[in-house]
C-alpha cells in the first residue's frame, strides 16, 4: 500500500530529525542521565516535527538497548511495536475529538494502571489547546503529580490558548522552522534514494513555498512525483502550485514598482487561471505589504510575521527598494479596493485598476493634499518691510485678517512700473467645483477612523453635497445617521478644517431614499420648519 512521503520517511532516531538540534539536544541529555520530566509541553507551527519528537522520546524511555548518548536504537522490539502504533504503554490522544471532561477522566482512570510492557507509560495529547475549561481543570492535578511510571507530552501549535496552570507545570520545548537549506538537503537525499533526477533550482522552489514545514515541503513534492515521472523541474514545480506562494507576491510587487503594467496584468491573469480567487489574493497581497512595512523596522521579524528566515531576508530586500510612502500608499489602495470588492460582481476588474493604479502612480491621489486656500498674494511694492504672518482666523472673523499697523520706518519708493497693492486676505472657497467632493469625503474618514471605529460605516450613508462660504453641506440617508452624524459634528468639522485649511461649520439635511439629492437651503428650512412647528428653531 502506497504512503505518503512525510509517513515514509518519518524519523525514527533522533539523527534523523531535521532542524531541532537544540531540542534533540535536551532531549538525549536527560534521557543519558535518566533524569526525564513527567510532562513535557512541545510548541511550534505545523509539520516542524512535535508529534514525531514525541514518538522518538516514548521510544527513548521503553527502548530495551538506548544509544550510549541515551537515543533509541530504532531496531528493539518496543521501538519497532511504537513505530507501528501497537505498543499499549504510549497511548496517542486527539485533544480535537475528545475534548471533554469525560475524555479526560477516562484518562485519569487509566493512570492508576502501571506499564504493561515498558518502563513508562506514555500519554501524547495533540492539539492539545482544543482542550474545553473544564477538560483542562479535570486534568491539572494529574498532570502536576503523577505517578513515577506516568509521563505526558501535549503538543500545540497555539501556546497562547493555554492556561498559565498548565504551562507552569510542563517543560515547554519550542519548535522552530526549519531553514529552506535543511529541507533543499532532505528532499534531495529521498529523492536520490528514489531515483528521481530533481533540479536544485526545483527543491528551492518547493522549500521556499513550505515555509519552514517539513511536512508542507514534502506534500508538494509527493505531488510533483504523483505523476509518475523520473525528473522534476522547476517549471513542473510551478505549474502545480499555480504560482500562488509568497513567490508570486514578491513579484507583482516589483512589477508594480517598475512600472511594469502589461507584465502584472498577465501575472494576475496567469494566477486567476490557475484557481485563486480575486478577493482572496487582495487580501494577501494586501497582507504582502504589511510585511514589508513591518520588515523595514525589526531586524528579526519572523517570529512575529511567522515566515521563515529566508522568507523574511527576501521581504527586507523588496522593502529597502521601496521607501515607507509607496508602502502607504499601496496599503490605502488595496485596502479601499479590497473594501469594494466585497460587494462587487465584478472584482477581478477592480484588482486589475488596482494593479494599474499602483504600477502608474495613480494609486496616490487619497494621500495627496487637498486644495488650500489661497495665500495671500506678495506685497511687491513694500520688499523691505517686515509684516507679520496673519495668524489662522475664524471664517465669520476673516474679513479682519489685514496686517496690524507697524512702526513707520524708511523705504525705498517704488518703481513707476509697480503699482502699489495691498496684501490679498485669505478667503475660503466658495465653489464647490475647488473640491473633489467625493473624495474629499473619503479622506474626512480616513482622518477619523482612528477616533470613532464605527465612522468607516458613514461613508455609504452619508454625502457632502457641497461647500459654500463658511460652511459645507452633509445629506444623510436616514434620520438616525443624521442624528449619529449631529452628534459628532465637532470631530468631523476639525477633520474638515485639516483638509481643507479652512474652518466651517457643518450643516446636517436628512435626505429621503425616494428623493434626488437637492442643495439644501438653510434659510428656507428653517423658515418653513418654524411655520410649520410655530417655535424658533437653531440650526446646527
């Protein structure tokens, strides 16, 4: 019967584990020394070898001829029925499946019994953080004092998830990933065992696309072999994976830096042939670019990013040939996209905009500065005449913005040619055609999304409608959004007035879903809310 190569070739010695050194080394010490832990807790990400770490240790402590450095021999009789899975004193548990109080005290019940065949009895818990409250509180004093004979070795992927009782009685071990050179070399020694004509180039491939996962590494490359062929190249490697691995992130993102259009929409087209799906590849893409922001700042960042080193060395090397603005401005762009492409039934056509956008430049118009307003204009006929910057006025106080008077001193007279002019005062806009009002409505929460969580939902119910003298216009969908809008009126209007370099205030129009949108007019509300209602009313 056929098994797969990560079952084929599991380790049955300690020498043959890939990438653990510094835990084998714990490990064959205090076997050496008989001076084991009753419970071991042995942490990591998938396929870096904490279940077969576990085997080789049940097999340490059963072995009838350990090594002289305290490993297991691999050839005994107990090693041998481990191996197979038939040996009754290390028993395999699924914390997944049998999660329960129940499963646990089954347990507790079963380590009153000594070994049957061998020294210890052995109890493996694997993912064992799926354990309920309960489960794990019915097992805390057994795990804290068992019997001589008893020794229990929980593996889990998420540490984080257990109880602070728990970890404090185990011996945590932390796995790490494996380097790709590591894997490179243990692929290749399977498949010249097999006979199979692999390129180096192929293996990297295969090695950087597992990511530090013995386990993931091997998958592929049992499916590469699945065809039946002798050799394996590295265009064998890519068509399977359809070039979707970090690989392929890597790459649309230096086309987008090199202005490389037509080559990042074929790459798109090439990956969505290939089965991905659009929303999905926004995402990581997206998620692509906060790694390289995140390794532009920490020299170690795979264990927060959870990539391999290599990985993490090919992301610093992309991030310091991008400076932080484009970064920022790529995240913005593919985050609004992404946002759109929720509700879109078309959202390969918006990640290819996206793509255009970022490789052209065009993807920067969010971030750039919005119109101010305009400055006041030079005082050619006064050159030597120091006046004092106009410091920011109100807009009901920018008719008083002229310079203060100053102490007379000499000046030279002025050419015939110049005529003399005054300092021009600032004046806000008053043409709603200054302003992009939709986008400037976008930035309005991008500026205060970090005040209010909840104001990203604004957007798609609310409308600045325009802006006119000192104050700009805001139509809500509904009366409960322009109540919610009411009451945060003074952080939007400060967001505003960042924008726009202007003060104003902010008038709030309930608009009915049934109705086009309309310039409201202040004065003729007011006037026909006070007919109708007979009371003077203020609007805010």
């Amino acid at each position: 019967m056929y098994r797969a190569l990560y079952r084929e070739y599991r380790p049955e010695t300690f020498e043959e584990v890939l990438g653990q050194e510094h835990i084998i080394r714990i490990l064959k010490n205090q076997l050496s020394k008989n001076a084991v832990s009753h419970a071991y807790l042995f942490c990591g990400t998938r396929g870096t070898g904490k279940t077969t770490m576990a085997r080789l240790l049940a097999k340490g402590v059963n072995c009838l001829n350990p090594k002289e450095d305290g490993g297991p021999c691999g050839e005994c009789e107990n090693c041998k029925s481990i191996k197979a899975g038939t040996f009754m004193d290390v028993i395999e548990i699924d914390a997944a499946s049998n999660n329960g109080v129940d499963n646990i005290r089954e347990l507790r019940e079963s380590v009153k019994y000594p070994p049957a065949a061998g020294r210890k009895k052995v109890y493996i818990i694997d993912e064992v953080h799926m354990l309920s409250s309960g489960a794990f509180n019915a097992l805390l004093k057994t795990l804290e004092e068992p019997p001589e004979y008893v020794m229990f070795i929980l593996a889990t992927t998420e540490p984080q998830k257990l109880l602070a009782t728990i970890l404090s009685r185990c011996m945590r071990l932390d796995f790490k990933r494996v380097p790709e050179q590591v894997l490179v070399s243990g692929m290749s020694r399977i498949c010249s065992d097999k006979n199979i004509d692999v390129e180096e180039s192929a293996l990297k491939l295969i090695a950087a696309n597992a990511d530090g996962s013995v386990r993931d590494g091997l998958s592929i490359l049992d499916q590469c072999l699945a065809g039946g062929q002798t050799s394996v190249s590295r265009k064998d490697v890519l068509d399977l994976l359809g070039a979707t691995g970090e690989e392929v992130f890597l790459e649309i993102t230096d086309l987008a830096k090199r202005g490389k259009v037509s080559d990042a929409l074929l790459l798109i087209d090439k990956v969505l042939a290939d089965g991905r799906d659009v929303r999905q590849f926004i995402k990581d893409w997206l998620g692509h670019y906060r790694n390289l922001m995140i390794v532009k700042y920490l020299n170690s960042p795979e264990d927060v990013l959870g990539i391999s080193e290599e990985n993490a060395v090919r992301l610093k090397e992309q991030s310091d040939r991008l400076d932080m603005t484009e970064i920022n401005n790529a995240i913005i762009e593919l985050s609004h996209t992404m946002n759109e492409a929720r509700w879109s039934t078309q959202p390969r056509i918006l990640l290819e905009l996206c793509a255009v956008k970022l490789a052209t430049g065009n993807a920067f118009a969010r971030t750039t500065p919005m119109p101010q307003q305009a400055a006041p204009a030079p005082a050619a006929a006064q050159p030597d005449v120091p006046v004092a910057a106009p410091a920011p006025q109100e807009p009901a106080k920018s008719q008083a913005a002229a310079p203060q008077p100053q102490p007379p001193q000499p000046a030279p007279p002025a050419p015939p040619s110049q005529p003399q002019a005054a300092p021009a005062a600032p004046q806000p806009a008053d043409e709603p055609d200054d302003y992009d009002l939709e986008e400037l409505w976008l930035r309005v929460f991008e500026e205060t999304e970090n005040v209010r969580a909840s104001f990203n939902l604004l957007p798609t119910k609310t409308w600045l409608h325009s802006i006119k003298g000192d104050a700009f216009y805001i139509l809500a969908d509904n009366k409960f959004t322009g109540k919610y809008v009411k009451e945060n009126i003074d952080t939007i209007e400060e967001a505003m007035a960042r924008l726009t370099g202007v003060r104003r205030r902010a008038l709030v129009m309930v608009k009915s879903k049934d109705e086009e949108a309309a310039a409201p007019d202040p004065e003729a509300v007011k006037e026909n809310l006070q007919n109708l209602l007979g009371v003077e009313v203020e609007m805010k």
